[in-house]
C-alpha cells in the first residue's frame, strides 16, 4: 500500500551534483514514488551563497544554515554533497542525533572518519550510504558489502581517478609529456584549476581507504594508505612501457597479504601489461577489478565523476535509504570484525622496472647485478644502451619487497659509475 506522507530530504551543498540530484528528484518524482513506495520531498537545500538562480528549486526552500535544517527533526534523509571535513562531519552527526539518516558522497570524510560516523548511524539507529563517494556513477560499494558478504576478497585494484587516467592515457596515446596533457585535460574541465588532489594521489588515496575497509571488513584510514602521484611520470617512461608491451595507470591497490594475516592499501603509478583489462580503460572513466575466492575475477567499469553520473549513484542510495525508512529498518552498516593489521609499503611485494644513468664502460652491469643480488632482488631482464661515455641501463625484476628494492636503490647511487636512478616504477596486474 503506498504511503501518501512523502519522506523529507534535506540536501546539503547545491553545486555540480547537487543541483543534479535536486533535479533527477523534480523530474524523476513519479519514477521515485512508485520505486520507495512513498513519495519523496525536498524540504530544504542548504548552500553558501543563496543570491544564486538555482533553477527548479523554490527559493524558499534555500538557506544558509544548514545546522538549523538538520535539526529539523521531521527530516528523514539528508544528502550531503558539500564535500570536505567539516561542517559536513558535524552536520552528519547533528542529522544522525536529530533523527534523519544520511547518503554523502564525501570520500574524503568517510576516509578519516568512517569508523565514527558509523558508530553514530548505529547508537541512532540510522542508515549511512556512500555509494558516490567511490567511483562516480559505478556500482562498487554495495556490491562489496552486499552482493559479494558471503564471499573472501583478496584483491581490489583499479583506476579510480578520472582526472588522473585521462592525463596518462593521453600520454600514452600522443606521446604529451605531462604538463601538455595536464593542461589538455584542464581546458576540458577534467582537471580542477589546482589539480593536486588528482595528480598527488589523495583523491584516489581516499578511495583505496574506504574500498579496503569494505573488502576486508577492517578499519582502514587515509593515514594507513601508501600514497604517490604520477607528476614525475615522463614520456620516456611510457616508451619503456611500450617496450614491455605495457601502458602506465595510476592504480589504487588494496590486497590481502598471501597468509591471510594482513592487508595493504596503495596509491601509486604502475605498469600494467596490455593484456589486462584495465589497460583499455581510455580517457576519464574509470574501472575496478576486484578477485575474491568463489566469485574469481569481476570488473567494475564506467564514468567515475561528473554531476549526472554521481548524482546517479546519489539517488540509488537514496531510494534504498528511503525503503528502509519506511520498513523500519537500517541496511548494513560498518563490518570491521576482522581487524587484520594494515602492514607497511616495504612489506608489499611485486615487481619493478628501474632506469638507471650509468657510466658506458665494462663492468657496470656486473657491478650493478652484485648490488641486486646483495639485497636479494632477482633480476627478470636487463637492456643496456649508450654511447659516448654515457649509458642507460634499465632493470626489470623478479618479485620483490619494496624495502628491498628500497635498500637495493640506495646501494646503487653510492657506485661510481651509476650516475643516477632517472625512474622507478612498479609492474602490476601480472
């Protein structure tokens, strides 16, 4: 029997998804009553600059105090798009304490903060969803926490910066060195007018939290990520890659350990071989390929951000949201009853590609061999070029641990003849 009272929505920020989701509500209303089984109702839209024509939205419903609107108490959801760490973690709080549960796309609050705005939801009996905080319009959360509960995942590891994937595909595909394609991707509006979020790892890095936390049902925070930007990626990096038919991503990466007794979140550039899925991704989108035990090896595909496509998964949360609103009921919330450990970068193990500056003149390669070998890194190939005194001799090795490679890197720069080490990047996805 469908309930004639709407349910109340209080929207916090008013921007590019906002404004979206405001609209996919007018226009969608029907659509949305049939789906909730009640209707629904925007009851207030909180925003910081109120002078502003937002088209399809009442004025009256406009204000700039949005402490006042979720203390409204006959609120029954609040979305919150304004981003940031606060107001937005006060304000969910103060939704949770006044009675309203809360959909947030905000990936860097849930990264820092998850944990205790879960706690929250659960001492008032309220749902939190963030299906738009990782990945845009992809399905991705619900399929972890729900779709794939009765499952073990091992794996999660994808390009979940739209931004940042756009910039390296075009340097892939032209030959763009990075600021060429950084400012291509800016004047198309895929990169804010200060990228560093994007191009430093942060954004993504986020992500990874909350993507581990979920696949391994373990508090993972934004301080326990590993986290590098691509900025130093070069052209000569992506000819190397060519030459080992592989492309450059920048790739989140979160993995159980082998033993089962640890797990590791990492944000960094990688050389993936062609072959794998995820090095046909091309411009913005992004992709995840997750590997669990029953299920094997699924890929999660689509736009990552935008108004439209994050406002779409605004709205699917809103309507589970809503539906358990009216039965009485919460969804899943936090699942941490693993606790494993989150254990450090130099624990990861996988394999690099080295270029090294070296000295064009007999015995270098074996000099450097001994070096790798002293630290126990296997060496797969080596290639060797130079002329004129000079030489640049790159390394591709076996799997190792990255405080392995650590060591072996800084034993390399105290040989005379290595005159330096021109990049470092790690082989992923084999």
């Amino acid at each position: 029997m469908m309930r004639t009272r709407p349910l109340k929505v209080a929207l916090l920020g008013c921007g590019v998804v906002g404004s979206e989701v405001a609209r996919i509500m007018t226009t969608h209303a029907d659509d949305l009553t049939a789906r909730i089984g009640a209707p629904v109702e925007l009851a207030g839209v909180a925003v910081r600059r109120p002078d502003r024509v937002r088209e399809g939205i009442a004025p009256e419903l406009v204000t700039t105090d949005a402490t006042a609107l979720v203390k409204r108490g006959d609120i029954d959801v609040v979305v919150e798009v304004i981003g940031g760490i606060e107001p937005a973690r006060g304000l969910i709080t103060t939704a949770f304490e006044h009675g309203a549960s809360v959909v947030s796309a905000n990936k860097a609050l849930l990264a820092q903060d998850g944990a205790a705005l879960h706690a929250v939801a659960e001492e008032h009996g309220r749902d939190l969803y963030y299906e738009a905080a990782v990945a845009g319009a992809i399905p991705l959360i619900r399929p972890l926490r729900e779709s794939l509960a009765g499952d073990k995942i091992n794996r999660v590891m994808g390009i979940v910066n739209g931004t940042t994937n756009f910039i390296l595909d075009k340097m892939d595909s032209s030959g763009a060195g990075y600021q060429e394609a950084l400012d291509e991707a800016t004047a198309l509006g895929y990169a804010e007018a200060d990228p560093t979020a994007d191009v430093e790892g942060f954004d993504a890095a986020a992500k990874a939290a909350i993507l581990a936390g979920i696949a391994f049902h373990t508090r993972v925070r934004l301080d326990d990520v590993y986290r590098e930007g691509m900025t130093e990626v070069t052209a000569a990096d992506f000819a190397s890659a060519k030459e080992m038919g592989c492309t450059i991503k920048l790739l989140a990466i979160c993995e159980r350990a082998g033993d089962g007794a640890s797990v590791t979140a990492r944000v960094h550039p990688a050389m993936i071989p062609l072959s794998h899925p995820l090095a046909s991704v091309r411009g913005a989108y992004n992709a995840v390929f997750v590997e669990s035990d029953a299920a094997g090896q699924l890929m999660f595909y689509g736009p990552g951000a935008g108004g439209s496509p994050t406002a779409s998964a605004v709205l699917g949360d809103l309507v589970a949201v809503c539906r358990n609103r009216l039965s009485g009921t919460t969804g899943p919330g936090e699942s941490a009853y693993a606790a494993l450990p989150v254990s450090p970068m130099g624990d990861v193990v996988t394999r690099y590609h080295i270029s090294l500056d070296v000295a064009d003149k007999p015995g270098v390669l074996a000099q450097v061999a001994t070096v790798f070998a002293e630290h126990g890194v296997s060496i797969d190939t080596v290639r060797q070029s130079g002329k004129d005194g000079e030489a640049s001799l790159v390394v591709v090795t076996h799997r190792a641990s990255d405080a392995a490679l650590t060591g072996t890197v800084e034993a390399l720069r105290k040989l005379d003849t290595v005159r330096g080490v021109a990049s470092i990047m790690r082989v992923e996805g084999e």
